[in-house]
C-alpha cells in the first residue's frame, strides 16, 4: 500500500521557523571636549595695551604741583618819609606820606606793618618795617642817617651797618658768603647792594645816598623761607628806590 506523503509534511512550516538576531551594541557617545575661551579680537587688546600706555606715559610725564604754578603774589606800594624823631607820625610836619615821600618799596600782601617807636627811630634809625605774620622773622625794614652826602666804600658802608645791628653782625659773622655790588639806577643814582648767605638766615641790603641822607633797606628771612620765598623777596629787594630816581 503506498504511502501517502504529504507536501506540507516536506516543507518547513513558518510557523516553526524563528530567525534569532544577534544582540546590537549601543553606538558609543562621543566624549565631550572642553570648549577653549574665545580669544578677544586683536584689535581690542592693541587698543587696551594702548590706552594702559598712554596712561603711564600721562602720570610719568606730569610734573608735580609746584610753586611756579600757584598765582602771582600781590604787592602794595610804600611811602616812606624817614622823618626825623621829633616828627614822627607827622607831628610838626606835613602827615601825607605820598606828598612827603623820600623813598618806596614794596610789599607783600598780607604782610603786617610793625611800629616804630620814637626812641628805635632816634636811635638806630629804623624809619619803617613790615613782617610777615606766618613768620615774623621774614621782613624788611630801612633805616636811614643823616650827614650823608655820598657812599663810603661798599666794606666800609657794611661793617658801619653792622655796628648798630646786632643781628647783622651776627649774621656776617656766621656767614657763608657775603658778596658785593655797585649798580646804578636809570637816573645815575649809586647803590650798594648786598647779600649775604647765612647757614641760618639770608640777607638782601640796598643802600644809597640821596637828601643828604644815608638810607639801608634790609629784606631777611631764615634759610626754610628763604628757599621757599626766594623771588618773592628779590623783588622786595630790587623794589627799594629813593623818590627822584624812578
């Protein structure tokens, strides 16, 4: 008896057939990289090294305050009348000063007027003196005395200061350099100027005949003030003149 087969008994059924995939790795991650600083433009650091130079160069370069900068100083013109003791204050004469006036000079402002008594006047011949009030030592005064028709020589006219000035002779004394000088105004008139450089003090002295009288302008300060004041006090100094020669 044959045997009957059947196809689907030949063929594979699907429904058996199972196909295995094989297991699928995960795609690696790419690793994350440090992101570097973005570089600032080139143009923007020349300009900063630009500007941080152009700043030192300005504090470099930029002088100091000094006291070239600070403002002018103020001055008032004095008459002086070199009267005589009995005289003095205008007593027994004409009190206008400008009207009477036998020399002027000038002086700062601020500066305070000290007064002269009439037995300073009778005896050393003080006629006039200004200080200044931050320092009283920083000054000047004239003297004057009478019977003089013309100059000594400029040694001698000093050393006869220097007899009724204490402080003067104690300033020649302990001097550094004295020096002398003959100039002669725009009118011809002889003065004697002189300066002397102390260790402690300075000293500027003007001295010239004129009415028959013998005047001595004296501008002093200790050294500090000196240094300090230095033009301030030549143009005191050089601003003496005698009434008639200006």
């Amino acid at each position: 008896m044959a045997t009957i087969f059947s196809p689907s008994a030949l063929l594979p059924s699907s429904s058996s057939t199972t196909t295995t995939k094989p297991p699928q790795t995960p795609p690696l991650s790419k690793p994350h990289l440090p992101i570097p600083p973005t570089k600032p433009p080139l143009t923007a650091l020349l300009t900063t090294t630009l500007t941080a130079t152009a700043l030192a160069t300005t504090l470099l370069t930029t002088p100091p305050p000094s006291l070239a900068d600070s403002p002018p100083t103020a001055y008032r013109l004095y008459y002086g009348t070199a009267a005589s003791a009995a005289n003095y204050g205008g007593y027994g004469g004409n009190s206008d000063k400008k009207a009477s006036a036998e020399y002027i000079y000038d002086i700062p402002d601020g500066w305070k007027e000290r007064l002269v008594s009439k037995v300073e006047k009778g005896t050393n011949g003080t006629d006039s003196e200004f200080y200044n009030p931050k320092k009283r030592s920083e000054r000047e005064y004239l003297t004057f005395l009478a019977g003089f028709r013309q100059l000594a020589p400029k040694d001698a006219v000093l050393n006869n200061l220097a007899l009724s000035d204490v402080d003067l002779q104690d300033l020649i004394a302990s001097a550094d350099r004295v020096t002398s000088e003959e100039r002669k105004d725009e009118s011809g008139q002889v003065y004697y100027v002189y300066e002397v450089d102390g260790v402690a003090a300075h000293s500027l002295i003007s001295v010239t005949c004129a009415n028959n009288k013998l005047y001595a302008h004296f501008v002093n300060a200790p050294t500090p003030e000196w240094n300090k004041d230095r033009d301030m006090l030549r143009h005191v100094h050089e601003s003496f003149k005698t009434v008639g020669s200006f």
